[in-house]
C-alpha cells in the first residue's frame, strides 16, 4: 500500500547528512570505517543519514557496492532513525530497480536525483513522468532530489507541485542556494511536503525561508551546530543563527563549493573520522588544503565550543 503524505512525510523534517564512502589503497569500499563512522554519527543529535549521496560518490560506485553499502548502513542505524538513500539512476527503469533493492535491505525513504544524461530534454513534464512511475513502482516514500550543480537540470516549481500531489512523493531535497526558488517550493506545495536545504552556507535563508531542515555534508562534521541552527530558527532566536551561519560558512565553503569530495574526506580526518580516500578520478586533498581545512575547523572550535 502506498503511504499517505501525511502520515510520513515530517519524519523527513529534521538535520541529516548525507554521509561518505570510505575507500581504501585498493579502491574498495572501507566497509570497518564505514561502520566506525556511522556507529559515531549515531551519537550525535542528527535526525537521520543519507547513504548514497552526491558526497557519499554515489555516481562512482556500481549496483553491487552501492546496495553493500546501503545494507552496512542500515545494520547500523537503529530503526528510529530514518534512513535515506540515493537511488536515482539515468533510466526510470534502473531507477525503480535500485529503489525496489534499497526497499528490501530496509532503507525508510529513496532520495532521487533528476536524470541528467540528455540534460536538454528534461522538460518539467518529462519530470513528472519519471518520476511518477518511480514512485507508482516504489515500495517506499520517494524524495526529488534536486542537485543542479552536478547535474545541470533545474527541476521547476511548477513540476515539484504537480509531483507534491503524488502520495508517494513525500519530499524535496534542493541543493542549491536560490533562495527564491526555494520560498517558491515552499509555497506551491502542500503542507505536509517535507522541502529540505542541501547547502550549508545558505542555511539560516531557507529556514527562514520555510524549509523543514536540510541534508548537509556539513552535517557530517558539526552535527550539533547544524542541528542547533534549526532549533535557533525555529525558536525565532534569529541574531543567534544568523551568528552562528557566519561561523559556519568558512568551513561550509571549504568542504562544499572550493574543495569538494577530497577536501569532505580531508576534514573528516581531522576531526577523527575515516574519511579514506576518495575514488578516482578524484584524487585526494594537498597538504596545503588540509592544513586551511584544519584552520578553519580549529577557528570554528574556538568561536563555538569555548
């Protein structure tokens, strides 16, 4: 049976972070520090994880690895905690296929990136095609994903609303930093349609902009400043989060827009998680980038756990 929006989509609603695919030497997946990592994100304040992420380098792991990595995580994240995974795929057919594999291995909603190939031809309708079938097909609730910066497909608001009235369609993740086009998400749609942030140097403005929380590789660092900034919003204390957004962006810019993937990886090291090396072609962060990493970090320590 297909659930009804409003009756889960505000699990959705809260902090997540979308976490990261830990390599070795060998390029396999770290499946040990992968489980040491989720098992101490599990002690911070985070409503929930993304496994499969853009930062989780979804795109470099093939069907085998990405559905491993999808059953490592949910055996260690207890069921209380939502867990979300990235099942897009270039076809809707693979699409629906991955959704139905990360529905089995017990994952609590499928976060779904627009198809990107022929990025010409993604019209608004095309959209709302694929996307209805996938949710028509999916044993669990379905999250548009909306990540222009890799994909260069904007989905429009006109087809995020149609695809709101989808009973299966409980969400949208948008990684972008349009704060018009998120207050616009917000108010074509229903409700009980949980619209998530992806970018951690805008997150004060699409709080305020009426998002429900946020999916931020920052997250992954701070958990207990991001989780914080919500609460700041929501309790209108807005000085303080405005505040604590200019603490946040240095680091937010390092590992996000400057240095990517590699740069993610590098921080998480330093802050003694196992970050492991990114896959290539990426390769991983200098010295001279983990050494501004770690400047900043230690600058947001000294400004915000003091």
């Amino acid at each position: 049976m297909i659930p009804d929006n409003s009756a889960v989509a505000k699990r959705f609603a809260g902090i997540f972070t979308p976490i990261a695919t830990p390599f070795t030497v060998d390029d396999v997946v770290d499946e040990a520090a992968l489980r040491r990592n989720v098992a101490r994100w599990m002690q911070t304040p985070l409503t929930g994880l993304v496994v499969l992420g853009s930062n989780g380098e979804a795109a470099q792991l093939d069907d085998a690895e990405a559905d491993r990595v999808i059953a490592i995580v949910r055996d260690d994240v207890p069921g209380a905690k939502p867990l979300i995974a990235g099942t897009g795929r270039e076809s809707t057919k693979a699409t629906i296929a991955a959704t139905k594999r990360a529905a089995d291995a017990g994952v609590d909603a499928a976060l779904v990136r627009t198809p990107s190939f022929f990025k010409g031809q993604m019209t608004s309708d095309i959209l709302v095609r694929h996307y209805t079938e996938v949710a028509d097909a999916s044993p669990i609730p379905v999250l548009l994903y909306n990540v222009t910066m890799f994909t260069g497909v904007n989905m429009q608001p006109d087809a995020v609303e149609r695809l709101a009235m989808h009973p299966n369609i409980v969400g949208l993740k948008e990684s972008g930093g349009d704060i018009a086009q998120i207050a616009e998400y917000v108010a074509r749609t229903p409700d009980d349609f949980t619209v998530l942030a992806g970018s951690a140097t805008t997150l004060y403005h699409a709080l305020c902009a009426g998002c429900d929380g946020a999916v931020l590789a920052l997250a992954m660092l701070f958990p207990d400043e991001c989780v914080r900034m919500r609460a700041l919003v929501s309790e209108r204390r807005l000085d303080e989060a405005m505040a604590l957004q200019q603490q946040l962006l240095p680091i937010a810019k390092l590992v996000g827009a400057t240095y990517g993937v590699a740069g993610l990886k590098a921080a998480l090291d330093v802050l003694g998680y196992e970050g492991g090396l990114p896959r290539p072609p990426l390769r991983p962060a200098s010295q001279s980038v983990i050494d501004a990493i770690t400047r900043e970090i230690d600058a947001l320590y000294a400004t915000t756990r003091t």
